[in-house]
C-alpha cells in the first residue's frame, strides 16, 4: 500500500497537463488575442472611412455620393499610399523574412515578422478604405496569426507547435472577419494544413470558437448576410440549385485565368510599387465612374441582390466591372482578401442562374436560394475546399434550408474546375507543405528538461517529480551528459524514508532509457517512440551533452500530412 506522501506524488503526476491540454490552452489564448487583432483593424479602417468621407456606413454608398472626379481620385490615390507602405515593408524586412501566414505555417519556422506584418497590414487599409476592390479579410487574418506567432516565439514553442499557433491565429481572424467559427477552422485546416486529424484541428476549433465568444462579447452578434425567408422543397429544386455546381465549376477557371494574367501583365512592368498600386486604383476609379458599386469588397452589394429585385442586364453589367476592377487591385500588388471578391463573383453568377431558371420555370427557384449555393459552389471552385464552402455559406446566412442542395453543388463545382485547373486560388499553401522527413529532432527541441545532477539525494528528486510532474527524471553528470533516467515508480517506495536515507541506489538509474541525437532524422525519431511508450525523449549533442526533448505530439504534428507517403 502507498504512503500519503507517495499516493499524493502519483495524484499529482496524472493530474499534470499533457501538452495536448496544454497546447488546447494556448489555442484559447491565440483566439482572444487574434479576435482583438482583427477587430483592431476593423475598427481602424471604419475609422479611417470616417476621417476621409465623413461616414462609414458603406464604401458603395460612399462612392455614389461622390462626383465623377472624386471617384476617380480617391481610390488612385489610395494605390498610391498603399504603395508606399508596401514599399517600406520590404525595406523593414530582411531577404529572407516572408510575411505571409501561409508560408509560415506550411513552410516557414512559424515566426512572422511584426514590423513587415504591421506595414502590410496599413498598406491593405489604406487600399480597402479607399475603395480598392478587394477584402479587408486579408491582413485581418494577417495579424490574428501575428498574435500566435509572438504567443509561440515567447514560449519558445518548437517549429512545429509553432506554426500550429500561428494556424490557430488565422482560424481566429477568418472566424471572426465572416462570424464564421467553424468554417474559420476548416478553412486552415483544410486549405492551408490540408489536414483534418484532431491534432491539428482540435487546436484550431478552440482557437475560432474563443475568438467567436470575443467578437459577440464586445460587438454583438448578427449573421453576415441577411437572407430573405423562404421555403426550399427538395427534390427537383435540390438538381436545379446542382447545376450551380456546373456553372461554378466551369466559370472558376476562367476567373482565376483573368486574375492571373493581370498579375503578369503588372509583373512585367518594372515600376515601382507605389505607381502600379496607384495605377490599379486609377482602374477602379475609372470604372467606378460607370458604377459605384465596385467599390469595396462587395458585402452590400451582395446583401442586395440576396434581396432580388435585381435585373439580369444590372447583373451583367456588375459581374464584367467588378471582375475588372478585382483583377487591376490584385494584379497591381495591393495587399487584402480575395475570399469576399470571390464570394461576389459567386453570389452574381447564381443571381444570373436563378434569373435564367426564372424565365424558363417561373417559380420554380428562390433568388436568395440561388445565389446562397452560387457563392458556395463559385468559392469551392476557386478554393478547391468544398467542406470549407459549405460551412462557411450556412454560418454567414444561418438558413439551414440551402445546406442540402449547398453540399451537392461545392462538390459538383470542385470536382469540374480542379479537372480544369489543377491549381487553386491558394495554391502557393497547397505546394508549400514541407517533407517532414527532411526535419531533425533539433527542428522540434523543448529546452526545459526534469533533471537531477548525479549525487542529489531523494529530497532534491521528490521536488523536481512534484515541479514537473513528469514520469521520468534525467539525470547528468558534473559536465551535463545524459547518463540515463529516473522512473518515478522505481524512486517512490524510497520516499517514505527519505529523511532516513537521503541517497538513492544506483539500480533505480536506467542507463538503457531511448534517447535521440539533435541530427536524428525524424523519421528515426518516430522509430524511437514507437519501443517508447512515454510522451517525451531526450535529445543530446554529439557528445552526450542534454539539449532539451522532444514530444510524441510535435511529431504527430510534423507527420500529419505525409505520414501515409
């Protein structure tokens, strides 16, 4: 039978966090910090529309309020201030510094740089608050990763851990730009990891949800787009709203191909940054002359067709100007989302899809139904993440009716356009993913060891158990080599008589315990854990010196992609 003083050491060790639970805590902290990032810059771009326009109810409003000159002007010279942050964002930045939260979850070492993240973020404001046609989403979810890029850089995470907390920085900025928690957490899991296993998605959940808690706690709750009731019987109406799938899934391709070339048509111009973002903004002006409602990313003008009312010949019109206007203020450079704009080309495309029905079949198809599962099938096209489209379509409208026709259509239209084209919207993340098995043990080393010098005696062993609360116990030498480990349930009979005899007996040293080298491929490493049952391995230098351990769980994470290649 146990001692108290033994039972409670036990007790204490299976209460102690593991670094799942610990890594959860963290997920939770990162959703709070990134949720005050992303309405930090919200608020800031409201204000900055104030400061310029005397109001910020809408940029399309905003824009039709103004003469011909000054929507000519304003968003030209925005390019132009946008430029010229842009521009010292790379002067602040090192060669090597990339900063973009993709790249730093699937390639990167999980660090983004503040000073570069900070000056494209005000060089995407200065773009969207002058109305350049694309997302605000972008360096929203830009500094929410920040958040969990400095959370995991002070903690001195491990690569891999590391650029999970920057992943759980992103689902919180995307779950609070669109009040969308779950799709928030698919969209990095499923675009940017291309993973759903627990170990990365469990962390991402709990990251959108307390970044969800936070926007409702301090600005209310109210669903993005406002959906006009209507009853959606299934069956034949379930095929019609299919075909939205077709038209996604054919159109898509055709609309990344136009963003494309404009990135090449800007690319091969050698000037500098500030006049190529002033000369896309000088597009936009122009053609907003024609139309305001280029303006911007397009919410309202998305809310107002979910209305109907809207006549196919407007449709068109909007769809060409818009899909113009989106392709000069990406291709010229400027920093923002590109997920809003592709949510309006969709909500249009279906609009004109529920017109065509309409004519044909009166009745038959709800406009509101149709462009819902329009901007569903549209995004899963361009993002080739139809689970993501899914979600993110049912979150932004709360209209349960159009999920079941919403799921057939994102895979018709993924299926067809990643027929067409292979690559997506996203598909620098999507071929950025590392070989894991390129990796060694010293890419994912913790620092912070359990130990016991040699010569300590029980009373020095029983207070590191009880700080750490690990198992396992690793005992140096004078000159800091590994010599072996302690087992807890080998050194706990001895603590009754502790006082008695302060020493413990060489047999409770086990000198065979697993360890791995710094170089240790990690493939290797994983070989090791598999004879290992234990959470933890000691990695040591070249000459048997203590470097820190590694975890089972940052392997897990570094092989969650390419396990199974």
């Amino acid at each position: 039978m146990r001692s108290p003083r033994e039972a409670a050491l036990v007790l204490l060790l299976r209460l102690r966090p593991s670094e799942w639970q610990k890594t959860l805590v963290f997920a939770a902290a990162i959703g709070v910090t990134g949720a005050l990032a992303t309405i930090g810059f919200r608020q800031s771009v409201l204000f900055a529309e104030q400061l310029m326009f005397g109001r910020n109810d809408s940029l399309v409003r905003i824009a039709a309020g103004l003469v011909w000159w000054q929507r000519l002007a304003v968003p030209a010279i925005g390019g132009v201030v946008a430029g010229l942050f842009l521009m010292w964002s790379r002067r602040v930045g090192s060669a090597r510094a990339g900063g973009d939260y993709m790249e730093a979850i699937s390639l990167g070492s999980g660090d983004l740089p503040v000073r570069v993240s900070v000056a494209r973020a005000l060089s995407s404001a200065a773009t969207v608050a002058s109305g350049g046609a694309i997302g605000r989403e972008g360096p929203m979810v830009q500094l929410a990763a920040l958040t969990g890029s400095l959370l995991g850089r002070w903690r001195k995470a491990p690569i891999p851990r590391r650029r999970l907390m920057v992943a759980c920085g992103a689902a919180a900025g995307v779950a609070t730009a669109y009040s969308a928690p779950i799709a928030g957490a698919l969209f990095v899991a499923e675009i940017v990891l291309q993973s759903v296993a627990i170990e990365s998605l469990g962390p991402l959940l709990v990251a959108a949800v307390t970044a969800n808690l936070t926007l409702t706690a301090l600005l209310g709750f109210t669903p993005v787009y406002h959906m006009p009731a209507f009853v959606l019987p299934h069956g034949t109406t379930t095929l019609l709203l299919a075909g939205l799938g077709l038209v996604g899934g054919l159109a898509a391709p055709g609309y990344l191909w136009a963003l494309d070339r404009a990135h090449d048509l800007f690319r091969r111009w050698t000037a500098p940054p500030w006049l190529k973002l002033g000369t896309g903004g000088l597009a936009v002006g122009l053609l907003s002359i024609a139309s305001p409602a280029v303006w911007g990313n397009g919410y309202s003008v998305v809310d107002s067709i979910l209305q109907g009312g809207w006549a196919w010949q407007a449709l068109i019109a909007i769809l060409v100007l818009k899909l113009l206007a989106v392709a000069a203020t990406t291709g010229s450079g400027a920093i923002g989302g590109i997920f809003t704009p592709t949510l309006f080309m969709g909500a249009v495309t279906g609009a004109l899809f529920g017109a065509g029905v309409e004519w044909f079949w009166p009745g038959a198809l709800p406009i509101p139904a149709s462009v819902a599962v329009g901007m569903g099938a549209f995004l899963a096209a361009c993002t080739h993440a139809p689970l993501t489209s899914v979600l993110m379509i049912f979150e932004m409208t709360e209209n349960y009716g159009v999920v079941v026709p919403l799921m057939l259509a994102c895979v018709v239209g993924f299926f067809i356009s990643r027929a067409l084209r292979p690559d997506a919207i996203y598909a620098a993340a999507r071929t950025a993913v590392p070989n894991p098995k390129l990796a060694i043990a010293a890419d994912f080393v913790h620092r912070e060891c359990a130990t016991v010098r040699v010569g300590q005696g029980l009373r020095e062993i029983e207070e590191v158990f009880l700080r750490y609360r690990w198992q396992h116990v690793y005992v140096l030498d004078g000159e800091h080599k590994f010599l072996g480990a302690v087992w807890l349930y080998d050194i706990a009979p001895l603590l009754r008589n502790a006082y008695a005899h302060p020493g413990w007996p060489a047999q409770v040293l086990r000198a065979d315990y697993p360890r791995v080298q710094d170089v240790t491929p990690s493939w290797q490493v994983l070989e090791t854990f598999a004879s290992h049952p234990g959470e933890r391995l000691p990695v040591l230098d070249p000459e048997g010196r203590l470097l820190g351990h590694v975890t089972k769980t940052d392997l897990v994470l570094m092989f969650r992609e390419r396990l199974g290649e």
